[in-house]
C-alpha cells in the first residue's frame, strides 16, 4: 500500500538535524527531547499525569494527548477529526482529540529529518520519502525492517537542489533579461505617443489651413459663377457674352465644367482633396496614438515585465487538444482533428492567488503560496454553458512553457505556466527581509 499522504509532508519538513541523543525514546523530535530524559515521563499536555519512563513507547497509549508513544501507532488514534473515545486517565476520561506530537521523528542522518504521520509506524511499509533512514519500522510488523537509504537519497536530493538552484539562477537572468527589454519597448512606446502627440497637433493646424484654402477656392470660384450674381433681365442681353467667358474660365481650370466633373473645377477639387486628405490623416494618427496611449496604461506586471514576451506563444499538445497561450492576447483551444480552435479568454488582468500544490521534483510546480494568475476572459461561448475563460497561474521556469492544463469547472480552464517572469530573486528577497529587521 502507498500513502499518497506522505508526500504532502514534504512541505513540512524540519531542516533540523540533531544527532540522537544515547537513550532517548524512538520517534521524539527535535524540539521535544527535554521531556524524555528523567526516569519518569509527565504527559506533555496533562502535567498532572506522571507515568515511569517504561511506559513511553509500550505500545499502550497511557497519556490523554498521546505524547507517551512517540515512536509507536498506539496512539495514533487521537486526531481531531476522529471521534472521541475512552481513555483511562483523561480528564474527561476520553481522548481529548488534541495530539501534543506533530508525528513520528525521523531522524535521517545525512539527509534532512522530518515527521510522518503516526499511522505509517510499523505499518509494515518503508515511507522512504520522509524517513529515509527506515526508522519508521522496527520489526514489529510481520518483521519488516527498513534499510537506512539517507546516503543515496541525500546525495540524489542534494544534486537535485543543486540542479534548481542553477536553473533558478538561470531564470533569474532571463528575468532581468525581460525587465530590461520591457524597459526599453517603453521607452519606445513613449517616444511614439511623444511623437504622435506632436503629429496630431500639427496636422490640426494643417488641416485648419487647408479647410479655410479649400472655403478660399469655393468662394473665390462663386465670384466667377456669373449666372449666380446677375439679374435675368440683363442675362439675355449678356448671354453670348458669358458664354464665351465661361467657356474660358473652363477651359482654364478657374470653374467646373458640369458636364464633365459635376459642379467643382480641379482648383476646387485639388483644394478640397487636401483637406480630406489631412482630416484622414488626422484621425488616422489620432487612433494611432489612442492605440499607443491605452497600450502605455495596460497592466504589464512588476516592472512592466510582461511587454518583453506580450504577443509571444506558447503551446502544449493534451490529447485531441493543442492549447496555446498568447501572453497578454488570447488563450486558445485548438481541435487536432479539423482545423476548429475556440478562444478560450481574451486578456483582461494579472490577480495575486494562493497556490497550493505539491513541490515535484522536475521543479514543474506552482508550489504553494501567493502567485500572479493572469486572467482571461469573455472568451468563445461554450455549447449550452457560460463564455469560456482561462486563469493561467505563473511559475517560476527558465523558458516559457505551459506546465499543465485542467478544466477547473464546465468552460472554466487552469494553465500552469512557468516564466522567469514568476522567478523570485532569493538574495534580493533576503536582503529585503534584513532591511525590514
Ligand atoms: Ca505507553
Ligand atoms: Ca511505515
């Protein structure tokens, strides 16, 4: 039988190592040798109860918070969330569902101590991944004993951190690699809103100038419009007259011909394609530097980091699935089969979440504790559900990659995603933490 339990105690691991004291009872911690060492045992949380050490580890639980039995499954039994149950001596005269130890000590020299859980004592299985030393049985279990393994285990764990740790610097690298390029794409997109602001401000001015040249050519052409201006008893006299002057001023580009070009002459024309031409202008750069102006507002993260990868993505190949992750765009779900893809959010924020996952040992993990969730949302709407959306949790990795990817609920999607991005600087974080002292 495995105890898939166990390894959530990884997490909770005491990096301390003291060397065992000569007589000191099987299974007792660090911090709890001082109460085993006269020749009688008082019950750590009963003090009333004083009991001969011989009674400490005889596999009879004799004190009401089990702090006799440290090194057996005798009292095992006295967890919070089971119920309660006779025990001579207690005050209550039950177990008081309090336990004063924390599990069994195992000691694993040469490699890191820790507790597990009472039950996995002398269960006749060896729970190497806590008790490397194999303290956890002794042989009274159908004799199973368990060989100490803490020289090989310590040896592949300590290579192992090793190994993280110099990937971890890697990424710290590649993080200050991206701080700085997002820096300078800021930069750069400040110069272009600098710039564009001084675009627009001109071409206002220009196309002031060439709305009142094109109203200027509109009116003076009127001037020459004679048949507007004279009065109809005169115009017969004058026709033939104004004919010939018209067909002068035609020819010359001075009036429209309305027989060719409707009622503007090419100086009308050529006037008022200017000022369209600066108005199109106009607001062409005017939704340029909207564009430039919001991206400037966007939450890019710390240190504005995530414009060094904005656009960029990434895939990872589940099933009859590919999901691919587009940095500060979209998220996707592409189908293998057909050529079909669903958005599956569109990118709306970064949020802080509490991550808790168990460490693994290719380091592939969220890990536990506050971690930057990117969120996207209002994606594709699912057949018969919600819009889908996406939470995509950060890492810390050297490369962008997506980790894992789940359906949290109906239409609801978890990435996993390492970036160095997620990657915190231990020594500056340890330099923070003094600073604070
Ligand atoms: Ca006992
Ligand atoms: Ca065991």
């Amino acid at each position: 039988m495995q105890h898939p339990k166990s390894l959530a105690l990884l997490g909770a691991v005491c990096s301390l190592t003291v060397a065992a004291a000569g007589s000191l009872p099987r299974g007792v911690g660090p911090e709890f040798i001082s109460h085993y060492q006269s020749k009688e045992f008082t019950c750590i949380a009963n003090p009333s109860i004083v009991i001969s050490i011989d009674r400490v580890n005889d596999n009879t639980c004799d004190c009401p918070d089990g702090s006799d039995e440290p090194g057996t499954a005798a009292c095992a039994f006295i967890d919070p969330l089971s119920p309660e149950q006779p025990l001579y001596g207690s005050p209550s005269g039950t177990t008081n569902a309090t336990r004063t130890l924390p599990g069994f000590w195992c000691n694993n020299k040469g490699h890191i101590g820790g507790y597990i859980p009472f039950t996995f004592v002398n269960d006749g299985i060896c729970d190497y991944d806590v008790c490397c030393d194999g303290s956890d049985e002794n042989g009274s279990a159908n004799g199973v004993k368990c060989e100490n393994r803490c020289a090989a285990i310590g040896k592949e764990y300590r290579r192992l951190a090793e190994e993280r740790k110099k990937a971890h610097a890697k990424a710290i690298v590649k993080k200050q690699e991206m701080i700085k390029q997002a820096s300078e794409l800021r930069q750069q997109a400040e110069a272009r809103v600098t710039a564009l602001e001084k675009d627009v401000k001109d071409l206002e001015v220009k196309k002031g100038e060439l709305e009142r040249e094109y109203a200027r050519v509109q009116n003076e052409e009127a001037v020459y419009d004679f048949d507007a201006y004279i009065p109809p008893f005169i115009r017969d006299v004058l026709h033939d007259k104004i004919r010939i002057v018209r067909k002068w001023l035609i020819s010359n580009g001075m009036m429209a011909d309305p027989a060719t070009d409707g009622s503007e002459s090419s100086a009308v024309k050529a006037a008022r394609e200017a000022a369209e031409g600066a108005a199109q202008e106009l607001s062409h750069k005017t939704r340029e530097l909207e564009q430039e102006g919001s991206d400037l507002q966007k939450d890019f993260g710390p240190s504005d980091i995530f414009r060094a990868i904005q656009g960029k993505c990434a895939e990872i190949d589940a099933g009859e699935y590919t999901y691919e992750l587009c940095w500060l765009d979209k998220t996707l779900q592409k189908s293998k089969k057909g050529h079909a893809s669903s958005n599956m959010g569109n990118y709306a924020r970064i949020d802080i979440a509490i991550a808790d996952e168990e460490d693994r040992v290719d380091g592939k993990s969220l890990g536990s504790g506050p971690r930057m969730v990117m969120r996207y949302e209002n994606g594709q709407t699912c057949w018969n559900g919600p819009q889908r959306r996406t939470d995509v949790w950060l890492g810390c990795a050297e490369t962008e990659e997506i980790w894992r990817v789940s359906e949290a609920e109906k239409c609801v999607y978890k990435l996993e995603v390492g970036t160095p991005a997620a990657c915190e600087d231990e020594t500056v974080k340890k330099s923070h933490e003094k600073d604070e002292l």
